[in-house]
C-alpha cells in the first residue's frame, strides 16, 4: 500500500467513524451541510480578526503583507462562495459528490492547520492573540469541510399508522 493510499484510507476513516456520527447526531433540521457552511463561515471571521490583530499589534507599517493577508482572505470568500453554490449538489438520500470532491482540500487543510497550532504554540507573547485566532479559523475550517463532505440523511419516511391512522373529517365544502 503506498502512502497516498494510505493517506486516504485515513481520511475516509475520519470521515466514517469520527465526523459522520456527528452529522447523524446534528436535528434534523440543521443538516450536516448547513453546520459545515456555519463552521466555513466562522473560519472567515476568525481569519479576519487575525488580520485586523495582527495590524493592530504591528501598528500597520508593513503595507506589503497587509495586502497579501487581505488578498488570502479574499479567496477563502471565494471558495466559501463556491462551496455555497455547491449546496445543490447535495441532496437527501443520494451520494454526497462533496465527499470526493473535497478529498485533496480536506487532506492538505490537516497539516496546514497541525502547522498553525505549532505556530500558535511557539510564538511570541505579543502575537500570541492574532497568532491563537488564525489557529481557531484553521480547525474550524477543517471541521467545516468535514461536515461539509459527510452523507446527508436520507429524507424521512412517514410511517402508516401516520397516515392511516387518523381519523375521517369530512369537509365543510362537502366532496372529497
């Protein structure tokens, strides 16, 4: 077995035994999908607090690495943007094709958000803040694209007693 396999073999597993239970166990009204899109949305947020702290603390002097962290920011609201219009795709019942569509965004989010925690762990104090609330949005990031990739539930089945087991009103119109 090579280690690309096994990678994947890895990932299917949290997927299957940590993160779908999860979805399984979310109400029924709040599908996996929607929690997932929730945690994408929260990674952005924290993502922009991390950059406003970090300008904060830095007194906004280096104009280059503002741009270029604004500019990262901006395409994490285009692949949340385009994850949105996937919505579609994901129906009740059937497949999630998110499930492989997303492997290789699911696999490299791992390492970078392992590296961000090592980051966040070895800074200095006066990053600390900024440096902590990138490696929140990394997690949540990576829990969102998760949830994102779980089976949805299939729609739910009215049993008969449901349906036959109530009682006969006519109508006050009359007919049927």
């Amino acid at each position: 077995m090579t280690l690309g396999e096994r990678i994947t073999r890895m990932d299917s597993w949290l997927l299957d035994q940590v993160c779908q239970p999860m979805a399984d166990r979310l109400p029924e009204r709040f599908p996996a999908f929607d929690a997932g899109m929730s945690c994408q949305f929260g990674s952005l947020l924290l993502s922009a607090v991390s950059i406003i702290a970090v300008f904060v603390l830095t007194g906004m002097h280096d104009f280059g690495n503002m741009i270029f962290n604004v500019l990262v920011w901006c395409l994490c609201v285009s692949f949340f943007i385009g994850l949105g219009r996937l919505r579609v795709l994901v129906k009740p019942g059937k497949p999630n094709p998110l499930r492989h569509m997303l492997v290789s965004a699911r696999i490299i989010s791992i390492p970078f958000a392992m590296y961000v925690v090592y980051q966040a762990l070895t800074s200095p104090p006066t990053f600390g803040t900024a440096v902590w609330f990138n490696a929140f949005s990394n997690i949540v990031f990576v829990v969102g694209l998760y949830l994102i990739s779980c089976q949805p539930r299939p729609p739910r089945v009215r049993t008969t007693e449901d349906v036959w087991g109530r009682g006969f009103a006519p109508r006050p119109e009359g007919g049927f």
